[in-house]
C-alpha cells in the first residue's frame, strides 16, 4: 500500500481573502480550504450531515464555520462539532503556505 504523502498545490496565498473560503477538487474530490487570521486550513469539502452542503459555502465567524445548509457549527481548526455534538468531526488535512504558494498533504 502506498502511504506516501503527496504534497498537492492549490494555489496562491493571495487567491483567498483572509475570513473566507473556497472550493478546491483533486481527483474528483472537494476540499474547502479556508484562510484564517492565524493561516491556513482544510476540512473535507462537504458537510457530514446527510445534506453535505459544500463548506465553501460556509461562513467564517472566527475560528468557526456555520454550515450553510443546516446552520451547524464547527471548528475549522480541529474539525470538531460546536453547535451538535452528536455529529462526528469534519476531517481535517494538513496545509502549509512556502513562499506565497499553498500546498494540502494528501
Ligand atoms: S449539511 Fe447538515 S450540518 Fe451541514
């Protein structure tokens, strides 16, 4: 099995305003990658209710997302339930910024 990760670029830094979030596909999968005050982060593309909202359709308080479809709240950081903690957590994956260039570790 190959467990290799794979650095993928996104895009530039400045292709996201700070507070906000898009919608990134590779390989046929969304990924919503949001830009905070304090960098960035990536959460699976769509929500974990049976909606699956696209979460770059979300808005940005902060730290937090509120689902566009159902009004849930999450945390973008962890990826952790705030408004139902019944819900399980948003997958998260690791993202960095190098030299004004974004890249997700798939
Ligand atoms: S689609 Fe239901 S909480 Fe997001």
């Amino acid at each position: 099995m190959n467990t290799e990760i794979e650095p993928v670029h996104i895009g530039q830094e400045d292709d996201i305003e700070i507070g906000s979030v898009e919608n990134f596909e590779h390989e046929e999968i969304d990924y919503a990658i949001f830009r905070l005050e304090s960098g960035f982060f990536a959460t699976q593309g769509h929500c974990v209710c049976e909606d699956q909202a696209f979460l770059s359709e979300s808005n940005v308080e902060g730290e937090e997302l509120e689902c566009a479809s159902c009004g849930n709240t999450f945390s973008i950081v962890s990826g952790d339930p705030i408004s139902d903690l019944e819900l399980p957590s948003l997958k998260i994956y690791d993202i960095y910024e190098e030299e004004g260039d974004i890249y997700l570790n798939l």
